[in-house]
C-alpha cells in the first residue's frame, strides 16, 4: 500500500550515514518533486547540526514491506539461546573456575617472560 | 474476515494494552480523523510559533543572538515539516493533502497554539518564549513520547531533543538579562507579566470535557491531563523563576504540601474561546503574515513539483 501525500509530490525515505564506521539509518522522510530536491530537503530537514557523510533517498513505493500484522513471520517458537553468547557464558565461566590456579600461574609465567 | 466492531474492538485492545499502531495498520475513522486533527495542529502550531520570534530575528542585539534565533526559527519549521509529513500519511485516506492540511489555517478550519496568539513586544519576551513557552511545550511533548501513533513518537524524539537547545537558547536570554542593568532586569520582569497567564493558559482548562480530547485519553494517544501538565511545568520552572528574583504575579501561588499540588489563581479561561475563534489578541496579526508567506513561496513549491519540466 503506498502512503499518501500531495498528489503531485513524492514520499522519498531518508538515511544518513554519520561516518564511514556506521551503517545508513533512515531518519524519517521528506516530499519532493525529485530525488535531487529530496536529497536536498533532507540535509536541511535532519542535519542542520549532525555531520554526515552521506545520504540516501529512496522512492516511498519501491520499498517492500512486511506487514505488520504478521507475526507469524517474526515468530520465535523455539529456544534461540544456542545462537547467542548467552547460551553459553554462564556454563563456561563456571567450568573455568577449576583451571583459575593453573591459569593465574601460567599467565604469571608469561609476564615473567 | 473479521466485521467493524470486531476490529474496532481488537485495535481498542491493542492500544491499551500499550501496543503501538503502524500507519499501514488497520484503524478505526475515529482514531485517524483525531490523529490527524491533533498531527495538523500540532504542525501549524510549530509554523505559527516561528512568528513571533522572528520578528525578532532583525532587531536582535548580537550577531551571536541573531545566529541563534535564526537556528531556532528553522527548527520550528523544520518540526512543521516533519509533522506534516506523518499528518500526510494519516488523512491520505481521508482524501486530504498536504495541501489542504496547511491551507485549513486560513480557513479557521484548522487551529494553531492558543500560546501564539500573543504580542511579543521586546526583546525579553523573545527570550522568555525560548524558556517558558518552549519549556511548557517540551512538558507536554515529552508526554506524548509514549503515544500510541508510533511515528509521531519517533518524530517527537528529533523534535524534544531540539526544543532542549531552543530552552536553552531561551535560558541564556533570560540570564543575561537577569543579570543585566536595572532596565533590563525590569525588561525581563515585564515580558514575564505579560506571559504568565498565557503559560497557564498554555495546557488547557483543567477540565477538558471536549469529545476529542475523550478520543485522544480512549486510544492512549495522551495518558496525561492537562492539570497533570501544568502541575508539572509549575513544578520546573517557578523555583527557577524565583532562583533569578524575578516576581510572579499571582499573591495565590504557593505549593500546598499537603495536597502534593501548586496552588495558583486560575487565568480568564474565556480567553481561550475567544482565541479558538481567531479573536486573540494578535490572531489575525499572525494569520496575515503566515498567508503573506504562503503566498509569496508559492512559486518556491511550484518550482519543486515541476523539477522534470525544468531538466529539459
């Protein structure tokens, strides 16, 4: 469904990158007659303080959506938790406990190295 | 599927249960015709508060207080924009434009702040609009964070964080006067008698019986009364106010310890019919310049729909 704005303008969607270290995040959106004027109304929209390096404007209606009222597709029916550090730190750190002395004296012989 | 009421029924739910609505969700007339009587008001208001303010822009006293109110005047009309722009979504369904959203002002179909229909005739009371009226809006927009209209909170961040660079702006005025000569001082005293029924009219009467506002409370778009609000902003700002020395011109205001609340004389709540109707004191003033302006940008906004027909 594509949302609505004056007839005659076009929604484009807004990311900006701050530096080269992160990734484009969409801010928010502007109405334009062109891509160009689009990426102009954003500078002046959302970075009049916040340095950036580049931005993207994207046509509302060549996004692909989900729907929000598919859950189903988000679903998360079965434990995860072998997928994540969490699954694994608690029981790995306990079975480290024993190996404590010797850990300590071998990483004191190294520094003494 | 499900009929209306069903739906009707399960959306109610959702939003109080605390869940927040998409503008691609399903949603009941109701829900959206308020949205968007509240996202138009909300941005017209932000247009219509850059005027008194810039008709400080020329007679500020520094370049440094020039540069300032000048950011401050663009981020009311960035808000403006970036409102609008949710608005848009809304009542597209409705058959509404951009277009129409802005242009209902002059009609008095749509309303702006009751707070923008006041003069602002010296420099200290642009000073005190940064502080005050931009501290009693950041109280009721920080309110609305948590609304169940899922983009509006997600523009309201962008806004909130700039309205607290606009708080200060409005602080360091205020200081420096404060700390001024005697006449400035006095100044600054001044604009504070002139807004300080304004800032109490600013939240509304205590009662608010109107039916839209029973929608907005319905659909957890606003959880707090407008007492709540002023309570709130009382709480912040009238230690500050008292901090500087400055008199606040009400005999009746105290803190009642025990019932927990400011206790304070209740401003002419009339006035707020007669400027619902347009008939506050510079209402017509202000509507004059927006209608000015709109109408000397408009070939600003047809340069930029017809950008194809200029390539060639």
């Amino acid at each position: 469904m594509a949302l609505g704005a004056h007839p005659r303008f076009r929604v484009y969607e807004i990311f900006v990158q701050k530096d080269h270290q992160s990734p484009h995040v969409w801010v928010g959106s502007v109405d334009a007659g062109s891509a160009e004027d689009a990426i102009l109304l954003a500078r002046e929209s959302f970075l009049r303080r916040d340095p950036a390096v580049s931005i993207w404007a994207v046509e509302q209606s060549a996004i692909h959506r989900t729907d929000y009222a598919d859950r189903d597709f988000f679903a998360r029916e079965t434990d995860k938790r072998y997928r994540t550090l969490a699954g694994y730190r608690a029981a790995n750190a306990e079975r480290w406990r024993k190996y404590r002395r010797e850990l300590l004296d071998l990483e004191r012989d190294f520094v003494r190295d | 599927m499900p009929n209306h009421d069903d739906r009707h029924a399960a959306f109610l739910d959702r939003v109080q249960r605390g869940e927040k609505i998409e503008a691609t969700d399903w949603m009941p007339d109701e829900y959206r015709i308020a949205m968007v009587k509240f996202l138009q008001m909300h941005a017209l208001s932000e247009l219509m508060g850059a005027l008194p303010e810039k008709e400080w822009v020329p007679r500020a006293p520094t370049l440094a207080r020039k540069l300032s109110l000048m950011a401050k005047v663009q981020d009311e009309v960035g808000h403006a924009q970036l409102i609008l722009r949710v608005a848009e979504d809304l009542a597209a369904p409705l058959g509404k434009g951009r277009e129409e959203l802005v242009a209902e002002l002059f009609t008095g179909e749509a309303k702006f702040h009751n707070v923008f229909h006041m003069p602002a005739p010296t420099w200290a009371d642009a000073g005190i609009i940064g502080w005050l009226v931009d501290g009693a809006a950041v109280v009721s927009q920080a309110a609305l964070l948590t609304s169940s209209y899922a983009p509006y909170a997600r523009v309201l961040q962008r806004v909130c964080a700039e309205e607290g660079f606009h708080i200060q702006h409005g602080e360091s005025i205020c200081l420096a006067l404060a700390e001024g000569t005697p006449a400035q001082r006095q100044m600054l005293q001044d604009a504070l008698n002139r807004w300080w029924e304004a800032l109490l009219l600013f939240f509304g009467p205590p009662e608010s019986n109107s039916p839209s506002a029973a929608v907005l409370f319905k659909y957890r778009f606003r959880t707090k009364t407008n007492e709540e609000l002023r309570q709130k902003f009382l709480t912040k700002y009238v230690p500050r106010i008292w901090a500087l020395g400055l008199t606040i011109p009400d005999p009746q205001l105290r803190f009642d310890e025990e019932a927990g609340r400011w206790v304070y004389t209740p401003p002419d709540w009339s006035k707020l019919k007669a400027i619902a109707r347009n008939q506050g004191p510079l209402s017509q003033y202000r509507l004059g310049l927006r209608r000015l302006s709109y109408e000397q940008g408009r070939w600003v906004r047809e340069a930029l729909l017809a950008p194809a027909a200029q390539a060639v």
